[in-house]
C-alpha cells in the first residue's frame, strides 16, 4: 500500500512555492459525499506575488488542470478575494470548463487598482467538488490617466502667417505615468478628416509644449487640436479642444505672377526671415534671416577697379497684392557678410532702387497698412540661379513714419 500511494504521487513547483497534488484515496484533497476523486488544480499565472499594471487588464487566471480519477465532465471554480482568507471575494467565475490541453484559463472582469489580490480554484467532476487549491497573490498598480491638455496659443480665431508656433499646457496626469508625447493636429476641416500637418513631439518643460509648423496653407481658415499620449502605458488622452486660425499673413506662392523671376513657388524652404523694419518714408528696408549656407555667385556687376572675387548669394524679394493678384520679384544683391541687411530706395512712391520688375509692380504705389510681402532667395535674379532655396514669406502691413 506505501509503495502504491507512494508512485501515485507528484510535486508540482509553481511561482517559487512547493506545491503537492496526491491522487491516492487516502491523501487527496476530495469532497467524501462525492462519487469520484478528484484533485485540486495548481496555479499557473499570473506568477505568485506579481504586480500587474492597471492597464494589463483584463486579467486571466490560468491553472494546471486538477486530476480526475474517471473520465468525467470537469469544471472549474475560482474565487478572487481581497483578503486572504476570502471573506471579501470581489469576483467569482463557475462552470468553467475544462480545456482540451493541460491548462484551463478565465478572464477577469476589471478589478480595482492599487489593491492587493488573492486567488484559488477548485475542480468539479462527476458530482464530486473538490477543494480549492492553494492561495496565489497579485497586485493591481495603480490607475493612470492623462488629461486633455489646454490650448495657449494662437488664440482662437488668430491671424497667422505660414509659419506658425502652436503651444499647449502640459497635460495632467495621476499614477506613475511614463513620458507623455504630444501630437499636434492641423487641418482644413473642423473633422479633421485630412490634415495639412501633423507633429508628435515630447514634452517641454516649463509646464508647457510647443510646435513649429511647416509652411501652412495661405489664407485659409485652419483647425488645429493637441492630444497626449503615455507610449509606455500605451494611454491615449481626449484631444484638446478645437481651435480655429486664419493663415492671412502668407501668400500662395503658386498663384503669384512673378515679374522677371523664377517661379519659386517648388523651392525648398531652408532659411527662416525674421520680422523686416521698414519705412517708406526714408526708403530703409532691414532684413535680418538665418544663414542656410547658399552658395556664392560672383557679383553680376563688377566694375573695373572692384574685387573681381566679390560673390553675393542672396536675393531680397518684394510682394505686392494688385487688382486683387499677388505679384513677386528678386531685389537687392546680398553678400555673406551682410546677414542683417539694411537697402535703401524702399520709399512709398516706388519700391526698389533700380525700379527693375516691370509692370504693374514698377509703378505701384503702396499705401500705409497695406499687406505687402518680404522673402529671402539663394540667387534669382536677371537669370542667375545657385540652388533653388528660400525662406518664407513674410507678410505685414506697409510703414511710412511721414504719414
């Protein structure tokens, strides 16, 4: 009898504990009144003593199936408690049958974050409810969530150039949320169906983030929307609220006709053109832009006794809106020392010194408040070209301190 009870044995290790499961009539864990003998199952996952994050959930209890001493339809119990001893039992799933293979699973409702959790099983066979299984532990982190961010600027309804600065107040958030990235939302329906722009970055510090944009479409009406995002708990939060803008400091750059220069409507935007100071009544123009590295040309008109060395690399551009059509041409000759460049000749009764664009931009006259445009070009003019580059264009309103 030893022997036999001794070979019908087995010990199971599961999550660091010793588990043992008999199958012999005299040790196993049976119910007398039932007409089988049945084994306790042992438990699988999740590993004794885990932590689980909040949003792992749903969670599955898995365990080995308990052994059955005839063939029967077998059933599982299991019971889930926030005390040990489980007199505070949060859920309980019954009836679960058997799998076919070694290891029989259920799916937890959502449980409660922050607590500790406490769970057995027992099997069901032939009439006979065995005992439940030993005690297995987890922990449910706490919950995390990350809120709608808040829109700083531009304010709504704001008129904007292309190129605009959007800037949010950081999200809030609770729990031990990971880093939080922001995605940035641009387009021409308040749907959001298509979008003109669309940008991830990661939080700024400060308690606020902000982005950059890409040239925008000009004059158009545009809605933008910030949502967070924890990547590491894989938590989205709502989109901010929408917000409108009006692009009305920018030109189309395809619908300019441009007076004896190239189209530049397909050059790459690598430079970025400050705010110009400009008067129409002394003629001064400032241009202040970063420097992209645009190649030299050597100046197109040497005079004898002039450094024949002498290279510029950057044109000034003047925009006009007249009858209703922009109109575009190269001006002024920059040379690599000149990154803040002041030309004179920009006065309200003409624009440029050498008047050299041609009709209707040669005999235009601009009126104080009007939008005129400013852009910074590698070399366009009188048929002279290096690498087809740009800044923006800058849109304001015409200066003149006499009136």
């Amino acid at each position: 009898m030893y022997m036999s009870m001794h070979r019908r044995f087995s010990t199971l290790v599961i999550a660091g504990a010793v588990v043992g499961v008999t199958t012999g009539c005299t040790t196993s864990a049976v119910q007398p009144s039932g007409k089988i003998s049945v084994a306790a199952p042992s438990g699988v996952l999740p590993a004794q003593n885990a932590t689980l994050r909040f949003i792992d959930q749903p969670i599955t209890l898995s365990i080995n199936n308990g052994v059955v001493a005839e063939p029967s339809a077998t059933t599982y119990t299991f019971e889930v408690s926030t005390d040990v001893s489980f007199s505070n039992k949060v859920q309980t799933k019954s009836g679960i049958a058997q799998s076919a293979g070694s290891v029989t699973s259920v799916k937890l409702d959502p449980l409660a974050g922050s607590t500790d959790y406490y769970w057995h099983a027992r099997t069901e066979a032939g009439g006979t409810v065995g005992v439940f299984s030993p005690t297995f532990a987890f922990k449910v982190g706490p919950p995390i969530s990350v809120s709608a961010v808040t829109l700083v600027s531009p304010a709504a309804a704001a008129e904007t150039g292309s190129l605009v600065t959007f800037v949010v107040n950081n999200a809030q958030r609770t729990g031990p949320a990971g880093p939080i990235t922001y995605r940035l939302e641009v387009s021409t329906s308040p749907t959001f169906g298509s979008l003109v722009f669309d940008q991830t970055v990661a939080e700024g510090g400060g308690g606020r983030t902000s982005f950059l944009s890409d040239e925008l479409p000009a004059e158009t009406n545009l809605y933008w929307r910030v949502t967070p995002r924890d990547d590491a708990n894989d938590i989205t939060g709502q989109p901010s609220a929408t917000s409108q803008l009006f692009t009305k400091f920018a030109i189309d750059l395809t619908k300019v006709v441009y007076l004896k220069a190239p189209n530049i409507s397909g050059w790459k935007r690598t430079g970025f053109l400050f705010p110009v100071e400009q008067d129409g009544a002394t003629g001064d123009m400032c241009t202040r832009f970063t420097d992209p590295g645009w190649p030299d040309v050597i100046f197109p008109y040497l005079g004898p006794d002039d450094d024949p060395n002498f290279g510029v690399y950057a044109n000034q551009w003047y925009f006009a809106k007249i009858g209703g059509t922009w109109y575009g041409g190269a001006g002024e000759w920059i040379y690599r020392a000149a990154l803040s460049v002041c030309k004179g000749g920009q006065l309200t009764d003409h624009i440029g010194p050498d008047s050299g664009f041609g009709e209707p931009f040669k005999s235009w006259r601009p009126t104080v408040g009007e939008l005129v445009g400013y852009a910074i070009t590698s070399i366009a003019r009188n048929g002279y070209r290096s690498v087809d580059q740009r800044t923006q264009v800058l849109v304001q309103p015409w200066h003149d301190s006499s009136r």
